[in-house]
C-alpha cells in the first residue's frame, strides 16, 4: 500500500490541515483503506420496478420533479437519458413505465441487496441507496483472492435479492466507486494512476449526500470552466491556492482526486428483527383466552431475545382480525433497567391493547376475532451494548417513576395514562400530541413549521377538550357576527358562559321567571350571566386545510372579562365558525 | 469544616467549638427543619414569593383560581429531574406547562381517574415527586387526609386545585390583571396576579404580588420577574 505513504505526508504538512467539507467528512487525513465497492446501476428504477413488479427487461424511468432521475437498462438503449422531460422520454420509447420518485422506498428496497452482501463479508457500509462499501483486506483473504470476492458478492446480491450489480476494488473512496462502474480491479498503489486521466466530472460520485453533491457539482462546472479537465490537471494545482481559491469543498476533491480517503469506512452492524407469532386455531374473542395467549407469546419472545443475546428498544404488537384488518402499535420497552420482567410487561401491554380494542374503547378497525397475534422486536441491539443516559443508568426516581405509571396503567387501562408531547399546530388544541404512557408514536406535525395564523404566545393553562357554545353578545344584547371577510357585525360587549348545570345558583337564577326560563326545557345548555369585556383582540383568521374534508374556517378572539364588582375578570380565547361561538381555552 | 484543636483547650472550650460547627452545618443544610424531611424543591423565581421555604416535600398546597399557579409551582422542579403526574385535569394546557418550564418527558397526564381516583392519587404520591390535583376527583375528606399524609411520609408534595381541608398552604387568587389587549388589537401579553397566602403555620394572609407572564418586549430593560410583597394583613 504505497498509497499510504503520501497521504500521511501530505497529512503533516502545513497546508492539509486546514477546514474539510463539513458533516461527515470530518478533518484530518485517513490512511487510505482498501475497499470493494458494490454499485447496482440505476438503482431507484431498479427499486420502483421490484415494487411495480415489473420484469427487469422492460423500459421504466424514475419521474423527480420535471426531469427522470434514473432510467432502466431497456428504457436507454431506446434512446431515453436521465435529466428528459417525461414528454421527450414517451416520444422516445412509447412504452415506458414513468414511475413514482420515493427515497424511502429506495433506501428500504437496499435493505435486502444490503443483507445479501452481508452474507458473503460481515460489517458493510451503506454509502447511499445503491452503492455499498465493503473494506476488502479481510475478505479478499477469506475468500482466496479479490477476483473470488467480487464474484461472491455478485452471486449473493444476484441470488438473494435478485437484481445485477457490479463490483469494483482500489484504494481509496473515490477509485473504488470508479472502479465499480467499469467492473475493474484496481491493483493496490495504482489508483493515483487509475485517476488520473478520468475527468473531473467523477467528482460528484464520492459524495454522498444530495447537498455535498450539488456542491460539489457547481465545483467541477467552475473547473471546466477554468479548463481543468482532468484529476491529474486538479490535483496538480498546489494545495494552498486550492484551498484559498475553492474553499473547503476544493479541499476536499482535491483530496479525494488524489485518492485519498477523507475518512474510515462506517460500517453497518445490523441485527435483525426478532419476530414470534402465534396463530389461533379457532378465531378467538374473549380476553381470557388472549390473556393466556399473550403471556406465551411473550414469554417466547423473551426466550428469542434471551437466546439471541440481544435485547429490544421497542416491541410491535400485531393483531389479525378475522376480516383481514391489522391493529398494530409500537411500545417502548425499558427492559435494561428491569431484567427479568420483560414478559410480564409484555403480557400487560398486550392485554391492554387487546382489552381496549376489544372492548371498543380504542380506536382501531372493527372488532372481529382474532386470528393470529405477532410479537416483533425492534431496535434490537446486542446484550451489553444499549445506550445508556449520559449520566449513568435510569435513576432510582425514573424507574420508580415508571413503575408507578405502569401500575396506574394497570388500574385504569392503558389509554388513561398519557404521555404528551408538543407538536405544530394553530391551536392550542392541536399543538399537543397524547399517546397512552408508553407506546410510541412519530408526532404528527412538525413543530418548526410555519403555521400562519398560530394563536401567539403566552398558551392557555386550560384548554377545552371539546369546545364550548358561547354566546358574545354586543352592547344591544344581539349575537356579534364575522363575515367572511373577518368584518364584525358589531364590537363585542358582552359574553355568557356557560355555568355547571349542577351549580344550585346558576340552576335557581334559571328557574326563576325573570330569566325567561318558564317551561324551557332543562336539557339544554345552562347560562350564566352575561359579563362586561374588558378588552379584546382580533378577529385572527385561522383557515385549515381547505382542500381537505376536515377544513376548518374559525375567526379567533382574544376577551379579558370584567367582574361585576369592576376588578378584572378571566381571559378566554373564543372562536366562531359556522354562524356560532365557542369557548377554546381559558387563560388561567 | 475545619476547626483546629489545641490540646491544652479545655473541655467546655471543645465543646462549645464542636456545638458552633454543628449549629453551621445546620444552617448550611436549611435550619428549622424537621429531621424527617429531605430538602425542598425548588421553585422558580415568579413564584418563589409565596412559599419563602421553598417547595417543602411532605406538603399539600391548595391553589385555587389559576391553573398555571399550579403549573409554575411545578416547573422548576421539574425541569431539575422532578416526576409531575397530573390527575382529574382532562384541560389542562400542556402548551402552557411547557413553556412554565415543566420537562414533558417527566410529565404523565390521567385525565380521568373516575371511581378510582383514590387508588391512583395513592399510586402516583408514592412515586411521583409533584401530584397535581384536578377540582373534581371523586375523593372523600377522609382519603384526602390519608393522601396528605402519604405524601408526608413520601416526600412527595400535592398541589390541589380547589378546597382541601388540612392543607398546609392556601393560595387564593383574588385579582388576576392581563395586559396587553385593547379595543380590537393587541394580545395578551402581562398577567399580574395578586394571591392571598394562607398557612397553617402562620396567622392571618399574606399578599403577593405574581408577575405571571412577564412579556420580555415590555419587560427587556428589567431582566427577570418582578415580585413585590405588597402588605402583610394580621
């Protein structure tokens, strides 16, 4: 590896020191690492014909905004390029598949070519969804040589995830992604060579990220400009004025078109997820019999875990109903800090949500019998090995706290203890997100959205679970109205609340003939006496979701209220939709 | 501590130093308090007026008249590593509790304990730090006095909304001002309270003045909250 030597050199001097790309490519010089390269080509297309189940020779293209991102083997030789327009690729091949852009479904679908080449070398890095990085030293050696280990891996990937690759070896990043391209072995000490001539256009396949790749493309157009067409004419430029004249990212292809490596290869451990099931013979409804169900299905994912020496940061509870349907919901596990009773946990949660659901207190597809139940460990990471805080374990006052929950859990059900969470949203309502202690949940909606319209600070100390009529009256006693271009009928004057039908007070004051309450009918709201407004802001328009069935068009008030004795009264946040008032939240 | 000894000072002399270093380890631990009880919780600096001890554990405070009272009472403990479960409060604001300060993460909400209210107040005082009480749990005088006293035994402290008979401490709003709205503009910006103090260990009420809601536009040139106590009443 004469390659090394260089690049420990360049390391010393007082030049290379200096800033790299941010992000993963941190600084400091890396001894460069032989690695085999595993390139699939045009990997989304690949990734959206598995799913489109389409066969392998036909035409299809991957459509990102106004351009195709990849196109399939088919598909270019009838004349269609990455970059077209989805119109110029019909003209050119009539029958091909336009398929949907989707970077989770790329990234899922690598999985599998992922695992495939784990099969033949442990620990490979997933650079991006279609190229992987294996170092090879080892395995080169295990496998005889580093033409049988390219083969294996080609095997492996053909084999057990079905789909072509190429593999490539050299020393360093950006030589080994070129080489995997033209299938090539580069022997060891010759990528500088191997670089040399290819142009500068190669730059962008050792990024990675879409945003380092876009930098490093403005880079290379401003190379060609200059007429640096080649990686030797580049790397020929003295380190210093590369770095003063292109920054950071110069820096860093010009270390990368040297061959060098900016840094070690991350590789991947994966452990898989452990799944038990249990399926039932007779379709079964009663809680009794999940109950027994639940505690073996538990205790034999226990016994999985046990035995795989892992152990499980979340756990999926799967329910198959007899009509089809899937209740399913994810649960945190904190079984490091309370070995040996991970089945008893699990058998709770699991009778908790089969309870709930059952008893249709839940929200979930209709009840029907169940016909099989799957326990999946996830998050599985070896024994020994889980995060722990920074400070130390779980303190004796978190887990005492947990355990009071769970029995509290266990009182009431599982949904009446709730964890809250904050999340985006425009009303204090919608700004919280309540899942029952314990389980786990992605928040709805991001926080540092925008949200126009957002009701400002400060919040509510209490917000109404679900609305309530209010009545804001003007100085004459008549309802004040908005109309759709937030004008008031009238400013507001007076508002009436409603009072606690059980409060003896508001009831007498109600029967009383002065109220006009004679033969009315007692179902019906109770109010209370109008209060005078002290002060009030608004109409603030709160328009959401339009294109949706749930839109919602409100018009909120700010009111503080006066007392009758003139000293001052509550705030409320009162809200109009539909020719109606109502009482959002109270600042209390 | 260091005290040095000469070993011709005579026995009254040691002692009396052996008594002054143990009456200053006292004053640094927090004098006057029972053996019993470990140290207080903290309390944030808007409401520290109203209970100069501090958040003493083992007691229940009755808070009558605002929920984000209750809320600021809370909130500095919790954001230090304090468990909070609140109980019977289906509306209660955790936008609000959020930005009092409380760490959500240590937050547990039973909206609606229902005829079983008694057991899971005793469950959480057993093992949570802060219970805060909604108005209408389904609890007797006499499960109140037992919860107050588990929680004496506990170390937890109970923050009532509402009466509780046999509170250690009482805090009625009795004027609660929001500045900041006009006619049609503005928004809610400055809320003062003024909260009478009752305690069983003390005579008559106190008070104080709570600036809740200090708006940091109007407020930027005065760093903090302002606490004022306004009047001793006998």
């Amino acid at each position: 590896m004469s390659e090394t030597a260089p690049a420990r050199k360049a390391g010393t001097g007082p030049v290379v020191t200096g800033p790299v790309v941010a992000g993963p490519v941190a600084a400091g010089p890396v001894a460069t690492t032989r690695r085999a390269v595993l390139w699939v080509p045009d990997w989304p297309v690949v990734a959206a014909m598995g799913e489109a189940s389409l066969r392998a020779d036909a035409p299809a293209a991957v459509l990102h905004g106004r351009g195709l991102v990849a196109v399939s083997a088919a598909a270019r030789a009838a004349g269609v390029r990455r970059g077209m327009r989805r119109r110029l690729a019909q003209r050119a091949c009539p029958e091909i598949a336009i398929l949907a852009h989707d970077e989770g479904r790329d990234a899922r679908a690598f999985e599998a070519v992922a695992a495939a080449a784990e099969d033949v070398v442990s620990g490979v890095e997933v650079s991006r969804p279609g190229l992987l990085m294996i170092p090879a030293d080892g395995a080169a050696r295990f496998h005889g040589s580093e033409e049988a280990l390219a083969e294996a891996l080609v095997t492996a990937v053909a084999e057990l995830a079905g789909c072509e690759s190429s593999v490539g070896m050299a020393d360093g990043l950006l030589a080994a992604v070129l080489a995997a391209r033209g299938s090539a072995l580069v022997p060891p000490g010759e990528s500088a060579a191997f670089l040399a001539d290819a142009p500068v256009d190669v730059l962008p396949l050792a990024a990675m990220e879409r945003r380092q790749r876009e930098q490093v493309e403005d880079l290379v157009s401003v190379l060609t400009r200059l007429g640096l067409r080649t990686l030797a004419e580049y790397t020929a430029l003295p380190v210093g004025d590369v770095l003063a004249r292109f920054g950071p990212v110069g820096m860093w292809a010009h270390r990368v078109g040297r061959g060098e490596d900016v840094r070690p290869p991350v590789l991947r451990r994966s452990e898989e997820d452990i799944a038990v099931g249990y399926a039932f013979e007779e379709p079964a409804e009663r809680v009794e019999q999940l109950a027994l169900v639940a505690a073996h299905v538990a205790g034999l994912l226990d016994e999985a875990l046990l035995e795989a020496g892992v152990r499980c940061g979340r756990v999926r509870i799967a329910a198959t109903t007899e009509r089809g349907d899937t209740l399913e919901r994810v649960w945190r596990t904190d079984v490091g800090s309370r070995a040996g009773a991970f089945a008893r946990h699990m058998t709770d949660r699991v009778r908790w949500q089969l309870e709930g659901w059952l008893s249709g207190t839940a929200a979930g597809p209709e009840r029907a019998p169940l016909t099989s139940l799957e326990l999946t460990a996830e998050d599985v990471v070896a024994l020994g090995s889980e995060q722990a805080y920074l400070w130390g374990g779980v303190s004796g006052a978190d887990s005492r706290a947990q355990r009071t929950l769970e029995r509290v859990q266990s009182l009431l059900g599982a949904d009446a203890v709730l964890a809250v969470r904050e999340q985006g949203g425009r009303s204090p309502r919608d700004r919280v997100l309540a899942l029952p202690w314990g389980q786990e949940a992605p928040a709805a909606r991001r926080i540092e959205h925008p949200w126009p319209g957002q009701i400002p600070e400060p919040a509510p100390a209490t917000v109404l679970a679900v609305p309530e009529p209010l009545e804001v009256l003007d100085a004459g006693g008549a309802p004040v109205l908005i109309d759709r271009r937030l004008g008031m009928s009238a400013p507001p004057t007076w508002v009436r609340m409603q009072v606690d039908p059980q409060d003896e007070r508001a009831a007498a004051a109600r029967r009383h003939p002065s109220s006009g309450g004679v033969g009315r009918r007692d179902d019906g709201p109770a109010w209370g006496l109008p209060q005078p407004v002290e002060a009030w802001a608004g109409p603030w328009p709160v328009v959401e979701r339009w294109w949706s069935e749930d839109a919602s068009r409100r018009a909120c008030l700010q009111v503080a209220l006066r007392r009758a004795d003139g000293s001052p009264g509550p705030a409320l946040l009162a809200s109009f939709t539909g020719g109606r008032w109502v009482l959002e939240a109270v600042y209390d | 501590m260091i005290t040095e000894t000469t070993p011709d000072a005579s026995r009254e002399e040691r002692l009396s130093r052996a008594r002054a270093a143990l009456a200053g380890v006292s004053t640094r631990v927090g004098a006057g308090r029972e053996e019993w009880e470990r140290p207080a919780l903290p309390l944030a600096q808007e409401v520290a007026g109203l209970l100069p001890e501090g958040l003493r554990r083992g007691q229940v405070i009755a808070v009558s008249g605002a929920t984000s009272l209750m809320l600021a009472l809370a909130a500095r403990a919790s954001a230090e590593g304090s468990w909070v479960a609140a109980l019977g409060m289906p509306t209660v604001g955790v936008v609000a509790a959020a930005r009092r300060g409380i760490d959500l993460s240590r937050l547990a909400l039973v909206p609606h304990p229902g005829a079983q209210a008694p057991a899971a107040v005793g469950a959480c005082v057993d093992g949570m730090d802060v219970v805060l009480l909604g108005e209408r749990l389904a609890l007797s005088d006499a499960d109140r006095r037992r919860l107050g006293s588990r929680a004496r035994e506990r170390g937890g402290v109970i923050i009532a909304a509402g009466d509780w008979t046999g509170a250690h401490v009482r805090l009625d709003v009795e004027r609660a001002a929001w500045t900041g709205l006009g006619a049609g503009d503005g928004r809610l910006r400055e809320r003062e309270l003024v909260v009478a103090v009752t305690g069983r260990r003390q005579g008559g009420a106190r008070r104080v003045r709570v600036l809740l809601d200090a708006d940091p536009g109007l407020r930027w040139s005065r760093p903090g909250a302002r606490i004022d106590v306004d009047e001793e009443v006998a």
